[in-house]
C-alpha cells in the first residue's frame, strides 16, 4: 500500500490539488470512445467509493472543473518502490498515447507506459493516510550494464524467487526483485515493501535469499543487495 503524495503543483492546463501532501506514490473516451487498445469495459485500475467523492470535491474547487480529470502516472525509475504523481489536467488535451478511462463520470488519464504497472491497482482514501493506491504489481528490474538476465540461470533464480523468497517475504509485506548475475557467480537483487529500509535486510537476504539461491542454483554462490536502505520510508522492522 503506497502513500500517494509529493505531488508536483503545475501551471497552465495541468493543476495538482495535492500540493502539501504528506511526501511518500488521449483523446477522451467520451468524445471518441476508449482506445482500441484495450477493451472499453477495461478501466485498468478501480477507484472506491470514498476516493472517487474526494476526487470530486477537490477537482470542485478548480478553475473549469467539468474539463478536468485526473492523470496517474508512475515516477519512480526501475528496482524501486512504485511512487507516482496525481495532477488534474485536461482530458481533451491529453497525448494521443494516453489512455483515459471514465469511472462513474469521473476521467482517469494514465501514461500508455505505465498501464502494465497500474493493472489491478485500487485508488482508496481514508482521513489517517489521504489518497492510497494498493498496487498488486511489482517494479520493473532495473537494468544494470554487464549482469545477464536472459539465460537458463536467471529463468531458474526468476522462478524460485517467484515461487519461494516472494511468497516467504510477502508475510512482512516485502519482495525482491532480481537484476542480473554477473560471469563470476553472484546474483543482484533490489529489495521493496517492507524489506525496503529494514533493519533486518541484511539477514534477511544472506540468510534467506542467499542460501534459497545457491543451494538450488550452482552457478550461483553468493547474492548482493543493491537497495538503498537509507531511502526506504516506514520498514516492517525498526
């Protein structure tokens, strides 16, 4: 569950009512209908009930509030925990490439690269943490010159960490995700949810990580963190 804030303010067409949040996460579709991308039904993420009355009542108090809608991007650069930025900005103005949904009237506008990321998110809010996107996906990994990703050792590490760390990791709401091996026997990982920050990260990935790993995989002999623990907000473990 990502806290949605550190909202940019913007001029012109675009204008973000989050400005001062807590920091932390085309062409519209009832002038041409949906993109023939995607099925029209297709609304990528659901928004509660909740959500979609604050969204309402903050979009109210801007300047042309019919022609607003809000975009949902993913800012945060691959092997990190998701961040986004929320802004209403105007719908019929939008990139031919966007894609925009209607959810009980209201415009939801998202970047065609981030759709895969978005799928399946839930935009909720509540009075204690604000607008809330519970994201069911994971980041991208990140893309790191010189490690391999592509060969039978990273499908074999790919599918224990998917079958086995994730699954063990999930019950303190982490994850790892896996960047590459290099010739020389080590696997990289970065580390999110509850494992990002954590004090007990270091363990947990000698301890667990690691020894999944090697012991399954014989090319492998040892793995290395390369989170930035010092960015990670909130960790299960203090």
């Amino acid at each position: 569950m990502t806290l949605l804030s550190s909202l940019r303010s913007v001029s012109d067409t675009k204008q973000s009512p989050f400005a001062g949040s807590v920091p932390t996460s085309p062409l519209a579709d009832s002038a041409s209908g949906d993109s023939a991308a995607t099925s029209p039904r297709d609304t990528i993420i659901s928004v509660s009930p909740v959500a979609l009355a604050k969204l309402k009542e903050l979009r109210a108090t801007e300047p042309d509030a019919e022609k607003l809608g809000l975009r949902l991007a993913v800012v945060s650069p691959p092997g990190e925990d998701f961040r986004y930025d929320l802004v209403f900005e105007e719908f019929l103005k939008s990139a031919f490439t966007d894609e925009v949904r209607t959810i009980d009237g209201f415009k939801f506008i998202m970047p065609s690269s981030d759709v895969d990321l978005l799928r399946g998110a839930e935009l909720d809010y509540n009075e204690q943490a604000g607008l809330v996107l519970r994201n069911p996906n994971r980041p991208k990994a990140p893309a790191i010159e010189g490690l391999v990703r592509d060969d039978e050792t990273s499908a074999q590490i790919e599918a224990i960490v998917s079958v086995d760390v994730n699954p063990m990791l999930a019950a303190h709401g982490g994850f790892v995700t896996f960047a590459g091996h290099d010739t020389e026997g080590t696997a990289y990982f970065t580390m999110g949810g509850g494992c990002h920050g954590c004090s007990m990260s270091k363990q947990t990935m000698l301890d667990g990580v690691q020894t999944m790993i090697t012991e399954r995989v014989t090319t492998i002999t040892k793995v290395r963190d390369l989170t930035d623990h010092s960015s990670g907000a909130n960790p299960y473990f203090s």
